[in-house]
C-alpha cells in the first residue's frame, strides 16, 4: 500500500492543506517543532480506521477537531493505492461517516466493499489486512522505540511479536494474560479477604459440612418429634384410670401446667421489672447523649500533666520562698521609691535624660539671649549723654581703648557665629531625632550616617559653647579694662567710655549695629522659645507616663525625672543580677502557672461538651466528670442490656409486647387455679395422692408390676417426652431456618467459587494452548518470509527464523554460525542488531499485510543516536527497506538531516524526498 | 352483618406462608435482611386481622398456606393464635393447605399445641380437619355456612375434589367453600413452577357445587373466578404479602360481602386491600452501549416505569447486556445501592469485547472461536459440553476472563447464579 497524499480540509491545527508522498522513497518530513508532525501522522491511522470510541470520555476525536476560526469542516482523507487499485478514502471526523472512491473509475463510490456484514466500517481492516492497534504497533515507530535499550533485551522484541500474535489491542500477550489469570486462582476474591481459589473452596466445604450435618440432626429430632407425638397420643389412649386417677391425673397435670405458666409469668414479669427497672434507671441518670467518652483518656491525661505541673509548682514556690521574698522585698522597694517608673526601658530613661539636657541649655541659653536683649534696650534707652573722652584719656588709654572696644565687638560678633553654629547643629540633631523618631531614616543606612552626624553636631555644640564662655571670659576682662579706663576719667563704668567712644566714632554705624542685633536676638530668642517647647512637648508624654505633672516641665524636673528613671533602672539591674537565679525561677513558676492554666481551659472545654454544671472549680468539675462516667458506665450496660432485653424474642414477644401477655397468662393461671380448685372440691382425696412422677419405678413384694405402676410409668414415659418435645421444638426453632439459608448461602457461594475456579482455569489452559499453536504457526509462515526477503536484502545473513515461542536466531553467511535472540543483543554491533531486527519486524508486517507492503511511519527515530549509527541506519533503510516499502519520517533535526544527504551515494540520495505541507488550493 | 341489608361481610387471604425458607434465587438479600422480611410478612398478617376488626366484618376466611410446618415457630403461632383471639366471637374459619396441611403432629391440633405448651386455638376459630368435606355453621348467623376441609399432606394430589357433589348445609342461604387448590386455565408466574397440580378443578366444576362463593388458596396472584354469566364464583386472593421476585407487585387480602341483589339473588363483591406496604418490583435493564451516566438513567427510569416505590418497595434489578470497555457497571451499582437502600441488583452484564473486530491469525481471535464453539456445543448438549460438566454458562465466564486478562490485565471474578 501507497499513500500518495493526504488532504486535510479541517483536521487538528491544519486547515486547506494537504500533503504529497511518494512510493519506493524515504519521505522525509523535515520540519521545526509545532509543524504539525504528530498531527499528519495520526492522519494516517484516523481516516483509515476513525477515532477509538472513549465514550464519554473526551478522546482524541475532541482533540483534533479544527478550532472554530478555521472554520473548516472536520474532514480528511487520504489518496493511497494498493493492489494497483488507486482509491480515495474521505473520512469527515465529525460523526465518523466515510466515502471510498475509486480514483481510476471517475471517483465511483465503492465504499460498500469496506463495510463488515452488519454495515459497520471495516476500512482499515481490509486495507491493511490488520486491525487499527496491530497496524500501529507493526507499521509505526513511535519516538525511542529505536534507541539500543529497546532492543537490547531479547525478550522485549520477542513480547513485541508475541503480542502481535497474541491480541489485535496492544495490551498485552497471552504469557501475560495466563499469568493475570493464574494471579486470580491464587489471590481469589472472597469476604473482602484474598486468599489461594482452593483454600477459599475448602473453607467452604468444611462450612457445607458442619451446616449440613447440623441441619440433619436438627430434622432428625424434628421427627424424632413426630415419633415422640404418636407415641404420647398412644400413651394417653393406654392411660385409663378410675374417675379419681383421672382426677388425680388431670390435677397433676394442671399443676404442671400452673408451674409451667406460674415459670413464664414470672419470667415475663421478671423481664417487664427488669425493662422498668433499666428504663428508670437510665431515665435518672439523665441523657447521656454525647456524652464525650473519647475524650476521657484526654482528660486522665491533662489531669496528670496538671498534677505533676501543680507539683512542680509547689515544689518550685517552696525551694524559692526565701530568695523570692527577698527578691520581692527588693523589688517592692525599688517600685515604692519609683513609683510609677517602672514601665520606662533603658532607651527611654536615655531619652528623657538627652532631653533634660538639651531643655537645661536651651533654658540657659534663651536667659542669656533674653538678658543680652534687655541690655541692649537698656544700652538704647538710657544712654549717658556721651563724655568728651579724648581730652581726658591720654592717647594710649584712648587707643587701648578703642582696641578693647573693638576686640570686644569683635568677640561678640564670634559668639553670635558661635551661637549660629549651636543652633544649626542643634537643629541638625533635632531633625535627625525626629526622622529616628518617625523612621524615616535609619542609622545603618549605607552612605548616611546619621548617628555619627549627630555626634559630630553634639561634639560641634560642645566646642562652640567652650568657644563662647572663653569669648565671654575675654569679653569680661576687656570690659573689666574698660571699667577702669572709665574711672580714669571720671566715669561710672567702661560701658559709659564705650559709649562716648564709639558714638563719637561712629554715632550712625553705632545705631545700625544695634539695630542689627536687637532684630537678629529677637530671632534667635523666637527660635529657641520654639525649640523649648518642642523639648517640652517631647517630654510631655514621658511625664504622664511617670504620673508627674505635666504642666511643670522645666530642666530640673526633668532632670530629677531623668535621674530617677536613670537610678530605678540602674538599681532593677542590680536586682535582678544580684536574684537572677530566683528571678528565672519566678518565670518558670509563671510558666508553669500559665501552663496550668492552660490545662485548665482544656479540661473545661471537654467539661462543657460532657454539660457538666459550669463551676469555677476544677477539682470539683474534674470530680464530677469522672461521677458522669461511672453513670456513663452504668448507662451503657444498661443501655445494652436494654437493646439485649427489647430484641430478646426467646419468649416469642419483645418486653412491649409482654404487659398484655402477662394478663393473658394471669387469666390462664386463674382458669387453672380454678379448674383444681373444682377438682379438689369434687374429689377431696386427689391433693394428697402420690403424684404420678414420683416415687420412681417401684416392684411391688411379689416382684410383679402393678397395674398402678404400670400406669406411673406410662404417664412418666409421657412426661418426659412431652419435656423433649419442648425442647426440641424450640431449638428447631431457633436454628433451623437460619442454618437452612446458611446452607443454601454457602452452597451458592461454593458453586460460585467452583464456577469461577473451573472458569480461570479453563481460560487459563485454552489461552496456554491457543497461544503455542499461534507461535508455532506464526513462526512457520515468519519463516518462509524471512527467507525470502533475507536473500534479497544482502546482509552477512543467509537465515532468518522465528523459533515456536517466536524468538528470533540469525545465521551468519559466512561460518554458517547461528546467534540466538540473547546472543544478538549481546555479541552484534549495534548496526547489525539493528538491521536484523528492522528485518524481523518487517517480515511480521509482511506476514499481516497479507504480501501487501505496507508504508511505515517514523516519527522522530534515532533522535539519540550518534551521528554514525544513525547515518548507518539512514542508509538501512534506503538501501534494504525502501525497496518494497514506503518510507515517511517525521523529524525536526533539519541540520542532521542535511548532513546526512551531503554523506549519501547519489544513488542513495534520489531515493530521499522532502515532503512539505501545501495549500490545497495550489 | 347487617340486618337491614343483609349484607355479610368478609376477609379472605390466604398463601402467607409464615415463618417459610425465603430462598436467595428469589430474595436476593442477607439473611439478616430475609429473617426482617419474615417478621414484615407476620405483621401484615396481624394487620389483615386488624382490618377485619376494624371493617367488622362477619368472618375470616383463610384457604390455606398460612404456614409452612416445617419452619413455623412457637412464638409465631403464638401470636397468630392470639391475634385470632383478639377478634372475639368472629369466626375464623381455615382450611388446611398443602404448606400447612393437617398433618399428625399439625399446630392446627389443639393436643399438639398443647404438648409444645403452645396457647391452644380460640374459639373462634374453626378448623377443617378432615381430608373430606365438611360443614360448619356461622355461629351468630345459622343461614350462613362454611363448607371445606383439610390436606392432610404437602404432596400434589391428582384427585378432583369438586369431581362429586360437595355437601352444602341445605338449610343455610349463604354457603361458603373453602378450598385449597389448583384451578384449571390459572396463568400465574407460579403455575410454571408447579410439579403437578394440587387437587385440581375447573371453573364449571366451581360452579356446578352451586356455592354462593369459594375461597380459594394456593396461588399466588389474585385471580377472581366467575361463571359463565360473570358472576364471581370465587376468588385466590393470592398470597398476602410477596416473598421475592416470583410474587411481584401488589399483593392482596379481599374484602367481600354478599347481599341480595334486585331479583333476590345473592351477590357477591370483592374488594382487594394491599395490606402489605412494601412491594415486589422487578426491573429489567439492558444497558448495552451506554455511558455510565446514560446506564444510570436508564436504571431510573427502568425502575419508575415499573412503578418502583424507592422508599418502600423491594426493587430487584436484573442488569443485562454488554456494557462498553470504557465503561465499570460496578461502580454504577455501588451509585445504586447509595441511592436506593432497597434495591437488589442482579449483574448479568458482560463488557462489550465481542463486538469488536478480531484479527483471526491471533491467538485472541482464536480463543474466542474455541469458547463460543464450546459454549455452542454445550447448549446443544443440553446445557453440558461432551468432554467436560462445565456448562456453557461457565463457558462463557471462561470466554471473558480470558478477554479480561488480555485486553484490561486484570479479571473480574464474577458473583452471580
């Protein structure tokens, strides 16, 4: 068979394409990954033999519908010839309907001829000559089926032909199949249990048996019981009495039957009491529904945990008493004298003491700003009228003067730089504090050191406050100079000289300077006003948090607040590293108590779910639950004994059913009373007779047998089988129909096991000898094929044979040397393995095609191959295959496969084609 | 009875079979399930009685089969004997059956029921003991009369009774019969499992006896008898409540009541009561060719088709056909068995392997030409294969476990009769 092209009007992901093929060629379909190779190739097995029904299973069919953009119907077909007759096979997908058209008589019908005697579609089969999975697995070489390792075992290719000759689904082989069979007959189903078929059959025999016998007894004594009737009807027709034995008999015989009813009365009121009594009983106990009898182990548990824990505990409080108390002492000592500082964290007693500080300055500082202002109005509002100094002073006081002055002006102007400098440091250190305070940066941040930026800002603040006392201090001397200068001359102090001095020198310069200075200390003043309350507001909620008043925060009480927090977390230090020992005792106390605790949770939740009365009392709730399991206890006999007592249909009535029972045999009694008392009444002497019974058997002197003890003995002889008769009737009763169904459940059972057994087994050995005959017939045709196709193809092989079980041996040309299946995988290079096997599976192809050569298709083979082998195998095919073979191979190795032609024969060459999808409009 | 009217009313049931074997092939449930069935069965006999107190009627009619000897318990004749008490001076007439014959050691014996130390018959009620015919008269109307008698053994009997005149009380106007017996031209599903007849007899014989109306027992469907001018002659209630799938639908005890009709003529009407609130139901499914979703439907419908009450009734389902490969009935009755808690399912299904096309050189195709020849061969041989005593049953479970095995790798091991 030939196929020539396949169309595809709407198949998978190919829509209006088709694609061409040639006969007696290596067709090469050469593409990248996504080119639809998988599709075109399962093309080939869809129209010729439609999807596999999966029912409702979503199946390839759904898989390979054309997406609904192409908008083309779900149609393919495929042109082949065979047989030199050129048909035209179109399948449309979408219900599976297909059309065979003969090509060479103008597209005629012809599809009856493929068509099975019901009308269903044989296309493939008659076609191929196989059925669609054998025509697979001879025909198509799926990825890796060609790698070494699937050939490397003899056995793999020999389950391979098996399987072929086995079955036409790919499943299995028939070795396969006896050994599921045979798995069967060992691991037989029975009662949920597997065990071997025939230990299953004896352990029901023995079940028939001991049934059977049991039922056999049990209808012998039930006619034993027939006999035992007839025998008592005849033993009261023998038993004839004068009117007073018959009374007397009659009498004996109401007193047995008063005991007897007098027996069951009591034993039904015995019962109802018993049903009262459980009943009452159980009604006392209260509901016991739910009651959580899964959980008392649970709580046993909790409740030794929580004693061993309370042990512990105690054990703990008692070791620890002394040094806790001291502990405690000291404890209580330190919150006394700090009291409501002990919330504060070393970071905060930090804090509140940087702020104390930087409050301190800023204090200071805004006095002095406020006092330097104060002079400087001063200065401007009652200024002396200025002295002629220069008349007074000689020229060196007047010139030491004026250098004083301006040194000291000089020294003013580099405090205010000094005091520019504090500030802008101590607003650098604000700011970073706030952008700590708010995260926004934080210390470690790589390239900012702000930490060590505000150290610098501290030490910077440091330096310039040095820098200005010192300033100050010069100020002070040359004012102290200047005072006695002044004196000199008659004035009050050096501030009066300065002033005469420099209003004379620069009386409009003079004016703007304190112009200048009084705006510029103003200023500064507003800004540390600000800072001060910023500094005070910070310390606010660490006031509220101390309990002090938040309304008197000034640098002492901030700095008290400072040091005490300072001192309260020094001195806690102290104690707990002076107690740390006690004080990890105290938590391991606290953790035991918590632990405790936690039980305690524990065990009253499960309390609850027993609705246990709610109590604060542990103990007094663990007692009670452990009460309400006793009364569970005793619930749950009763109850069972209840279900026992209410199901007990001995007495042929369950307890409700008992009351009216009871009055019925009470109006019995009485009828029996009755009737003795008549009797009695009627013959006075009958209470005092010997009853019948008794005494026993008795000769009289002579040794003869009186006809009084003759009739003791038939009315003893009647007794007793009355009794038997009773007894036996109710264990009829009770036995007989629930063995017979066992029996006949067993039974069934038994047959079923048998059938089953004889089935597997018969399967079994008709499988067996089926499959021998298959082998040994198959490999009598494999060979006459070999042999044929071995001669033509040329290799170092004149033979080729298939043995009975279908392995394969090859004989070398050369030495006449016979390698077996095992010795080829082992002994062969992986060409001639290859090649030999290549043949072996193509006779099989041509054994099943029927001489027919069928095309065979490869889709990605020797993707692992080395470049060597595969060229070696290339070459295989196009020089022995392709011969009586078409050839397709669908690969996306472009590159090696245009390797492979630059190392071809041109011979070789021309037998490759490239096949490519076209447009079937081209 | 009402003397206005002169109505007599009656209820007649029959074939109860109490405390009888209820064999698996037609109860295909547990034992636990078959002894519940038994105790059901029991009290829908104490509910018959119940009817007839309620319905006051004038006499209980039981033409055999309210037992079986062989099985019946102390206890349960304890409470058929009380029930029939409770009924107080209505008469309870019976005539022994074949199951129920009067036998020597019969419960019917007050001296035997005495000897078990059993309660001993009211009474009210009136056994036939004889093998021949008797009459009794009511004992509140003296018009009104019970003719009938007793088997005296289980075995089928050839003898006609109605062959020869039944004696009738001459003097009463309402003659009853009571007879236990096979009726001529009867289609019930139990006639094909009848060996022999039990003492058979013809509707005309019926009529010839000239009875005002027969009570008949020993099948199982109600069957009314009427004579050749459409008159009910007599009629089986059939059996009272159904015993497995042989006894299938509603089952019946008949209300009757005779009166005078416009020309003075007595008259007879029955009314049937389904006393027995649970109902054989058989249901028959093939499910070949269906997905499990469309089996399960099927099954449904199946099932409401033939009137089956989930919740009350017994439903046998007989699975047939072969189901699809892709396909696992097993699971669809486990679905069954979760929705329908009374549902019996019977699986004779086989998977859908022989539809498919067999290459014929396989060993495959082989074995099923060998199975099926074999199986071909054992039904021509009556149901035996000449070379072994598999049965072509067998044969056929050989056939797909070899299919199975093959085809799935794993076998089935199949559970039914």
């Amino acid at each position: 068979m030939w196929i020539e092209r396949i169309d595809f009007a709407g198949y998978g992901n190919i829509s209006g394409e088709k694609i061409e093929f040639k006969d007696n060629k290596l067709n090469l379909v050469v593409e990248s990954n996504e080119y639809g190779k998988s599709t075109i190739a399962s093309a080939v097995w869809a129209i010729l033999y439609d999807f596999p029904d999966t029912g409702a299973q979503p199946g390839e069919r759904e898989a390979r519908k054309p997406s609904a953009v192409s908008k083309m119907p779900y149609i393919a077909s495929i042109d082949i010839t065979t047989n030199g007759t050129r048909l035209k096979v179109i399948r449309d997908f979408s219900d599976g309907a297909v059309q065979i058209v003969d090509r060479d008589q103008k597209n005629k019908d012809v599809t009856k001829q493929f068509r099975g005697p019901s009308g269903e579609d044989q296309v493939g089969l008659k076609l191929t000559g196989m059925t669609r999975e054998m025509f697979r697995s001879t025909c198509f070489v799926g990825q890796r089926e060609l790698d070494e390792h699937a050939f490397s075992g003899d056995s793999d290719l020999t389950s391979l032909f098996q399987g072929i000759a086995d079955t036409s689904s790919s499943a299995t082989n028939a070795g396969t199949a006896i050994e599921v069979l045979e798995d069967a007959l060992h691991h037989f189903p029975y009662k949920g249990k597997r065990n071997k078929v025939e230990a299953v059959m004896r352990d029901l025999e023995g079940q028939y048996y001991e049934l059977s016998d049991k039922i056999k007894k049990l209808e012998s004594d039930k006619s034993q019981i027939g006999v035992d009737i007839r025998r008592v009807v005849k033993l009261g027709s023998e038993i004839t009495d004068d009117t007073e034995q018959s009374g007397a008999n009659e009498y004996f015989e109401l007193c047995l039957e008063a005991a007897d009813t007098d027996n069951r009365l009591i034993q039904a009121q015995t019962t109802i009491a018993k049903v009262s009594e459980f009943r009452q009983e159980m009604s006392s106990l209260g509901t016991m529904d739910g009651f959580p009898l899964t959980s008392v182990k649970r709580v046993e548990e909790l409740w030794t945990r929580r004693q061993s824990r309370h042990a512990d505990y105690d054990r703990y409080l008692q070791e620890m008493a002394p040094q806790l108390r001291e502990y405690e002492s000291h404890e209580k000592h330190t919150q006394d004298r700090f009291d409501g500082l002990n919330e504060f964290t070393t970071d905060e007693g930090k804090r509140v003491g940087v702020l104390a500080v930087s409050l301190y300055n800023m204090q200071a500082e805004l006095e002095d700003l406020c006092q330097r202002r104060g002079d400087l109005d001063d200065s401007g509002e009652s200024a002396p009228a200025p002295v002629l100094v220069q008349q007074s002073l000689d020229e060196t006081d007047h010139e030491n003067a004026r250098s004083y002055i301006a040194l000291i002006e000089s020294f003013k102007e580099a405090i205010t730089e000094a005091e520019s400098k504090v500030d802008r440091n101590r607003m650098l250190i604000f700011d970073i504090e706030e952008q700590r305070k708010t995260k926004k940066v934080m210390f470690m941040m790589p390239g900012s050191n702000k930490k060590k930026e505000a150290e610098q800002a501290e030490a910077e603040i440091e330096k310039s406050r040095k820098q200005i006392d010192e300033l100050n201090t010069k100020i002070r001397g040359l004012e102290a100079r200047l005072d006695v200068l002044g004196q000199k001359i008659g004035m009050s102090s050096g501030r009066q000289l300065t002033a005469q001095l420099t209003g004379q020198s620069t009386p409009q310069s003079g004016k703007g300077i304190d112009a200048r200075s009084s705006e510029g200390l103003d200023q500064l003043i507003a800004a540390r006003q600000t800072s001060l309350s910023q500094i005070q507001a910070e310390l606010e909620p660490f006031f509220v948090k101390a309990g002090r008043q938040a309304w008197d925060i000034n640098p002492e009480s901030a700095t008290e607040l400072a040091d005490h927090i300072t001192k309260y977390i020094e001195e806690q230090r102290q104690i707990n590293s002076t107690f740390s020992a006690v004080k990890q005792s105290k938590q391991q106390l606290e953790f035991l108590a918590n632990e405790i605790k936690v039980i305690d949770d524990q065990l009253k939740e499960i309390f609850s779910n027993a609705h246990l009365e709610s109590s604060e009392n542990i103990e007094e709730m663990h007692q009670q639950f452990f009460s309400k399991l006793a009364s569970f206890h005793r619930w749950q006999v009763m109850s069972t004994e209840l279900r026992k007592m209410e199901s007990d249909m001995s007495s042929g009535f369950t307890p409700d059913e008992l009351p009216p029972q009871v009055e019925r045999l009470e109006t019995i009694r009485m009828e029996i009373f009755a009737r003795m008392q008549e009797l009695i009444e009627q013959y006075p002497v009958i209470a005092e007779m010997a009853p019948p019974m008794s005494p026993p058997r008795r000769m009289n002197l002579g040794g003869s047998y009186s006809s009084k003890m003759y009739l003791d003995d038939l009315r003893r002889e009647r007794d007793e089988l009355t009794v038997r008769v009773r007894t036996v009737s109710m264990n009829h009763d009770q036995t007989y129909l629930t063995a017979v169904e066992e029996l006949e459940q067993v039974s069934r059972e038994l047959n079923n096991v048998r059938r089953a057994k004889t089935a597997l087994e018969l399967a079994r050995d008709t499988l067996h000898k089926l499959s021998s005959e298959t082998y040994v017939d198959w490999s009598t045709k494999l060979n006459e094929i070999a042999k044929e196709m071995i001669v033509n193809i040329g290799l170092d092989f004149d033979d080729l044979h298939f043995d009975s079980e279908l392995r394969i041996t090859a004989r070398k040309k050369s030495d006449g040397q016979e390698i077996n299946a095992s010795n080829i995988s082992n002994q062969l290079s992986t060409g001639t393995k290859e090649q030999l096997h290549w043949l072996a599976r193509m006779v099989v192809s041509r054994f099943l095609s029927k001489g027919n050569p069928l095309p065979i298709v490869l889709d990605e083979p020797f993707s692992e191959a080395d470049d060597e082998r595969f060229l070696r195998v290339m070459q295989f095919l196009l020089d022995v295959l392709v011969v009586n073979h078409q050839v397709i191979i669908f690969s996306c190795h472009q590159q090696r496969h245009h390797w492979l032609i630059s190392q071809l024969e041109p011979a070789q060459h021309a037998k490759i084609d490239f096949a490519r999808r076209a447009s079937l409009r081209g | 009875m009402s003397k206005e009217s002169g109505q007599f009313k009656f209820l007649q049931f029959s074939d109860v079979h109490l405390d009888s074997r209820l064999s698996f092939l037609k109860l295909p449930l547990s034992i636990t399930e078959r002894q519940q069935r038994r105790r059901e069965i029991l009290e829908v006999f104490l509910l018959a009685l119940e009817v007839a107190r309620s319905e006051q009627v004038d006499a209980v009619l039981i033409p055999g089969d309210l037992w079986h000897n062989e099985t019946i318990k102390g206890s349960t004749l304890t409470r058929i004997i009380d029930g029939c008490a409770e009924l107080g001076h209505v008469p309870v007439i019976i005539a022994p059956g074949d199951r129920d014959c009067y036998s020597g050691d019969s419960f019917y014996n007050d001296d035997i029921l005495h000897l078990y130390g059993l309660p001993t018959w009211p009474a009210n009620v009136h056994v036939f003991k004889g093998n021949d015919f008797s009459t009794v008269k009511h004992p509140l109307y003296p018009h009104v009369a019970f003719t009938g008698r007793a088997l005296l053994d289980s075995s089928p009997q050839s003898e006609h009774p109605l062959a020869n005149p039944i004696p009738r009380d001459l003097d009463a106007s309402i003659n009853f019969l009571l007879l236990c017996g096979s009726i001529d031209g009867y289609a019930g599903v139990d006639k094909c499992h009848e060996t022999a007849p039990y003492s058979p007899f013809s509707a005309e014989e019926l009529e010839e006896a000239q009875f005002t109306y027969a009570a008949l027992g020993h099948y199982q469907d109600y069957t009314e008898v009427l004579s050749g001018a459409g008159d009910i002659l007599g009629a089986y209630s059939g059996s009272l409540a159904g015993r497995g799938f042989d006894e299938l639908g509603p089952r019946f005890a008949l209300l009757g009541t005779i009166q005078n009709n416009e020309f003075g003529a007595w008259q007879c009407n029955i009314e049937p009561l389904e006393l027995d609130r649970r109902r054989m139901v058989m249901v028959s499914t093939d499910i070949s060719g269906l997905t499990g979703e469309e089996m399960l439907e099927e099954i449904t419908i199946s099932i409401a088709d033939q009137g089956g009450r989930i919740d009350s009734d017994l439903v046998f389902l007989q699975l047939e056909g072969n189901y699809r490969i892709d396909t696992n009935p097993s699971a669809i009755i486990d679905q069954l068995h979760y929705r329908y808690y009374n549902v019996a399912v019977m699986d004779y299904t086989r998977p859908d392997y022989l539809s498919e096309s067999f290459d014929e050189r396989t060993t495959e195709a082989k074995f099923v030409d060998s199975l099926l020849a074999m199986k071909k061969n054992a039904e021509n041989f009556g149901g035996e294969s000449d070379t072994t005593h598999t049965d072509a049953n067998l044969i056929e479970d050989a056939l797909y476990y070899g299919l199975d095995a093959l085809r799935r790798k794993r076998v089935a091991v199949r559970d039914v009769d």
